[in-house]
C-alpha cells in the first residue's frame, strides 16, 4: 500500500492535456512540474487502451502513477506496459457469439477486422491502429443496422450484463465501469488530501464533480459544458484557453490556492 500523498490529479488526455490538433502538450510541461515538486500523483485518463497508454505515460513521466484507461472499463497499474488481465474483454466478446447472428453481423468490433481496417474506421496509422485494437476492458465498434435492430442487439448483450455507450463515431461495449469508478478506487489507495480532476467533455463530468476542485479545459471545437453540480459552491474552475495552455494556467492557479489555504507552521 503506497503512502498516503497530498495531492491526486486526475486528467483528461485529448483537448485537456494534448492539443486536439497537434497532440502536443509542451505548453503544459511548467504545470507537470510544479506537481513533480509537490510531489503530487498524476492520473492521466482517456479512451486510449493499455498500450497505447503506456507509450504516452512513459513520454509524460508518470510511469509511476495508474492510469485509467478504455474511458474507465479498466486501469493501467503503474509502470505495467500491458494489463495485467483481458478476462473482461473475454467476457464481452464471449456474450457477443451468443447474440443471434442476424443482430451480431450488424456490429463491426475492433476485434473482428484487421488493424489496416480499424486503420480505416478512426483515421490513425495502421501501426497505432494495432496498439487500440489490444483491448482489454471495452470493444468499440461500428452499428450498420436500423434502431429497433439496435435495440435488440443492446437487450440481448444487457441479459448478459454488457453495457454500451454511443459516441459520436463508436458504439462501445463494456462492463459498466466508467472513469469515476476508476477515480474512487484510486483514491481509496492513495488516501490524497486534496484531489484535482481536468477535462474538456460531456464524459469527464462524473469525474471532475467528484474531484475537490473540477477543472473544465475550454474546447472551442464544442459547446461548452453545463453548469455543473459542484459550480456554485466554487470547486469548478473554468480557463478561458483550450488544452495544455488553459491546462497549465489552472494547475498554477490550483497550487497557488492550496498554498494560501495552508495552515502556516508555527516555529
Ligand atoms: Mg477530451
């Protein structure tokens, strides 16, 4: 069981972090520093799989910390560069050969074409494209059938306890767990004092209300979030610029109101 530590912050990687367009996040490295020195845990979260997640976490420098990955089905322990388990995906691809085939030939999963073809469905290099089809915790895939069809396709997966959510491009497949499950157990570990959450969309919600200080990164590419839950009582924090610039200006401006807020020593 590691220590207790001072300070967990959770974040989004794409349009929090990373720039949206360039991938880059640069501007946000005098923030990741700033928490080097405090010495604070770093939880990055996204859709991205296990693998894919390791390169990054190793490229970021916080190898040592979890991180949550498939938007939340499973996490990544700490310096691991795979899962440790795929019996969830198991699971999932498991209750897909028992629904009826009519329905099954209507959902296109990752696990059932080639990297070239998943190449194909989300814009990325073949090469990448492998690294998000090994999955352990979720399946996404694409829906060519009608509604009513969907609907049935859905109930007969839900009798056998996989649930879904519909993004823009992909329907996914998982067990339930979202990025909020993942937060809290993390937290049940590391005990932090103080936690901090940072995320640009509708599926960072859960996460950044539940985090003692909510960050909502602008993202000028979409409507911008509701108000939410915690806002009114001033644990929400919203920066005017998008990504790793808006990132880094509110990881400043967190620390420096932890540090006001401290009880000064006597001595
Ligand atoms: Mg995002």
């Amino acid at each position: 069981m590691p220590d207790p530590c001072h300070l967990l912050v959770f974040t989004d990687l794409d349009g929090t972090l990373i720039d949206h367009d360039t991938y880059d996040w640069a501007a946000a490295k005098p923030g990741l520093n700033a928490l080097n020195a405090l010495s604070a845990g770093i939880i990055l979260a996204s859709s991205k799989t296990a693998a894919e997640m390791a390169i990054l976490r190793e490229k970021i420098g916080v190898a040592q910390w979890p991180a949550i990955v498939e938007n939340g089905a499973g996490f990544l322990p700490p310096f691991n560069t795979t899962c440790p388990s795929a019996a969830d995906y198991e699971t999932i691809r498991s209750a897909l050969d028992r629904v009826t085939p009519d329905l099954r030939q209507l959902f296109t999963g990752f696990g059932d074409v080639t990297a070239a073809q998943v190449a194909d469905m989300t814009g990325l290099l073949v090469r990448d494209a492998a690294l998000a089809q090994m999955r352990c915790f979720s399946e996404p895939g694409q829906w060519s059938g009608t509604v009513p069809q969907k609907n049935a396709f859905l109930a007969a997966l839900a009798e056998q306890g996989v649930r879904s959510q519909q993004g823009g491009r992909f329907l996914t497949l998982s067990l339930g767990r979202n990025k909020v499950d993942q937060m809290r157990s993390i937290i049940d570990t590391y005990q932090p004092r103080h936690t901090i959450a940072l995320g640009d969309a509708p599926n960072d919600i859960a996460m950044l209300e539940h985090a003692d200080i909510g960050i909502v990164v602008a993202n000028p590419a979409r409507p911008p979030l509701p108000p939410l839950k915690t806002e009114a009582a001033g644990r929400i924090i919203r920066t005017k610029e998008a990504g790793p610039v808006g990132w880094n200006w509110a990881i400043h401006t967190v620390i420096d109101r932890l540090e006001k807020n401290r009880t000064p020593t006597h001595g």
